[in-house]
C-alpha cells in the first residue's frame, strides 16, 4: 500500500525539482517519489554489497583472485 510523506524544501530546491520534472515530462510529486524509491534501491544495494564483501571478500579473492582476468578489449 502507498504512504504519503510531505517534506518541506527551499524555493530553489522546489524550482530544480520542477525543471527536472518537466526535463523527464513528469508531475514534480511523480518525480520526486521515483527519485526516493531510486536512491533507496541505491542505498539497500550498496549497503547489501558492502556486507557481501565484509563476509566473503577474502574467500571472493582468494578463489577468483582481485584483478582482471583477461586484458581482452
């Protein structure tokens, strides 16, 4: 189920939110809420990747090694 949430910015934050709305031929509250869900998304990768790496980094390299394989272009 959606949520609604209001958030309060400057007048110049709101003008860049608009003009890129319009940039994507979005409504500025569409844009906004795809923004938020992105850097979410972002976020829980990241976050998800940084906790693969402090768990199985070493056993990673150690099997697959740290560099490229190959220096084919």
């Amino acid at each position: 189920m959606a949520k609604e949430i209001r958030i309060k910015v400057d007048d110049e934050t709101y003008e860049e939110l608009q003009r890129r709305a319009a940039d994507g031929h979005e409504d500025p509250d569409q844009y906004a809420s795809r923004r938020l869900t992105d850097d979410l998304a972002r976020t829980r990768f990241l976050e998800g990747a940084r906790a693969f790496v402090e768990e199985h980094g070493q056993a990673f390299a150690e099997r697959f090694g740290t560099g490229p394989s190959s220096h084919a272009a």
